[in-house]
DNA sequence: ATGGCGTAACAATTACGA
C-alpha cells in the first residue's frame, strides 16, 4: 500500500502536474490540500480518466481538500463533526480542512492544519483550537478504527531538523512549543511518524518559500507528514519526500511525500 | 522592519500562505 500526501496550492492551477504525477507514481491514494475550489467546480474529469475515484471537500478561494484513490472508498466523512459533537467542533468545519475514508481496513484522515499566521493573533489560537479538536477527533477515531494513516499538510516543523534555520529566541509559528506539544498530544493516543523511521538527519523538506530562491538553497521546511498506527509502522518499507514537482514549471511550493507499507 | 512569490477573487487591490 502506498499512500502520498501533497498540498498543491490550487487544483485548478496543477491540475496537469498533479495528473501527471500521478501517472509517473501510481499510489493506491493520493491526499491533496489546498485545493481552493468548491465541489461543482473540482476538476474531477482528468482523475476519474486516470481510474481515480475523486473525493473531495472545497470552498472558495481558501483550504480545501481531496482524495484520489485507485479502489472506491468507504465510508467517507467530512470535517471533525462527523464524529464530535456541535458543541466541540463550534465553527471549525466552516473551513475545508479534514476528509477521511477507508481502504483495504485502514482509515485514512487527510488534514490541513491551519497557517497560523502570526504569532499570538487570532490565527494562531484558531490553530491551537483546531489541534485540539483533532486530538479529540483522532480519540474517537482510534475508537472505530485500529489501522489508521494520518497525512497532510501540518503546518509544524516537528523538531529543529525540520526548518532549514532553527528559530532563537524569537517565536516562528510553526516551531513553537505549543504547537510542537499540541501535535504530540495527538500522536500520544499512539501514532508514529514513518519517515523518522529510515533517517534522523535533518535539512530533508517537503515545502520552500516561492521567494528568495528557497528552493535552489535547500531553505525549506518538513510540515508534510503521514503518522500511523504501530503495526502499519513496523510494516512501513519506506517513507520518501519526492522533490522532482518541485523543480517543474509553476510548482506548488510544496511537494509529494509518500508512504508505503508490506500489505 | 519589510518584501520577496504565487493563487483567488475581482477588476486594482487585498487576503492568505508558513
């Protein structure tokens, strides 16, 4: 099984370069983020010709998020609210963030975790809400389910291996120490990160700023992770950041990660 | 301290990204 997280900053604009990725690198499912467009308008037609089965969940202009998969999906659900309460999940599923599905008995969750945007606004207490609704999401969901895959964007640089410049005293969101707690919050209900499991080296990323030339100075952060129950773990074969999207004609700032474990 | 670059909505400029 493998599985590849990639947010492509607008389905609509990388349309072709996602295609076509997808033909080079034919996972059993591919989860996007940012798709930035509303479920009339998601260009479904170029996937379902490649035999993709399109999910998604949209809204203008902003976030959004979709799944490709080879097999039919079941049992897909949209935003924390399929599985928590109104009075936890308040106003989160107003913005696009989370779809889930299942193949072959593993749950699949695809997220969009918030920017953030600077630190201590509004933006990133939303960010902190939102993560500790997750927590609560992926409780329940442990609950339901005992083969998970959590993937997407998170907008968190695990550790100081992950950012191309390690902050100092100055909080850079993304890197704080409630951020950084809030993620392992979630991962403590027992998920692990694969792609910790083949190397500890530091300076392998997955998104570069479009700006200053980030990409030719390797100045780039690891926010794409995929974090799985035990067993898909210990059967987890590789876990590999593909970085050739990247150097293409108007590529997303971010580029595919992809898992993939002994069925 | 600010902007760099790119996308969407909208029609020149603004919101957003991490």
């Amino acid at each position: 099984m493998k599985i590849a997280t990639w947010n492509v900053n607008s389905i609509r604009t990388r349309r072709s370069l996602v295609c076509d990725w997808l033909e080079a690198n034919p996972v059993d499912l591919l989860c996007v983020q940012e798709t930035k467009v509303v479920d009339e308008d998601f260009p479904r037609e170029p996937f379902e010709s490649l035999g993709r089965h399109v999910y998604c969940a949209g809204q203008k202009s902003y976030n959004g998020v979709a799944l490709f998969s080879r097999v039919p999906l079941e049992n897909v659900e949209i935003g924390f609210g399929a599985l928590l309460p109104e009075e936890i999940v308040g106003d989160l599923d107003d913005q696009k963030r989370a779809i889930a599905g299942t193949l072959n008995g593993v749950r699949v969750v695809d997220l969009y975790v918030p920017n953030g945007g600077e630190y201590d606004s509004d933006k990133y207490r939303y960010k902190l809400r939102w993560l500790e609704v997750l927590r609560k999401y992926i409780e329940v969901t442990l609950d339901k389910y005992d083969r998970l895959c959590i993937c997407g964007d998170f907008n968190i640089a695990p550790d100081d291996r992950d950012i191309h410049t390690p902050p100092g005293n100055k909080p850079i969101v993304g890197t704080t120490p409630a951020e950084r707690e809030a993620l392992q919050e979630v991962l403590s209900l027992g998920l692990r990160d694969p792609f910790r499991k083949f190397t500890e080296e530091g300076g392998i990323f997955s998104w570069w700023d479009y700006r200053g030339g980030s990409f030719r100075r390797n100045r780039g952060w690891r926010i794409d992770h995929h974090y799985l129950t035990p067993e898909l773990f210990d059967r987890t074969v590789s876990c590999t950041i593909d970085v050739e999207p990247r150097k293409l004609p108007k590529p997303s700032d971010h580029t595919p990660v992809i898992v993939e474990w002994k069925d």
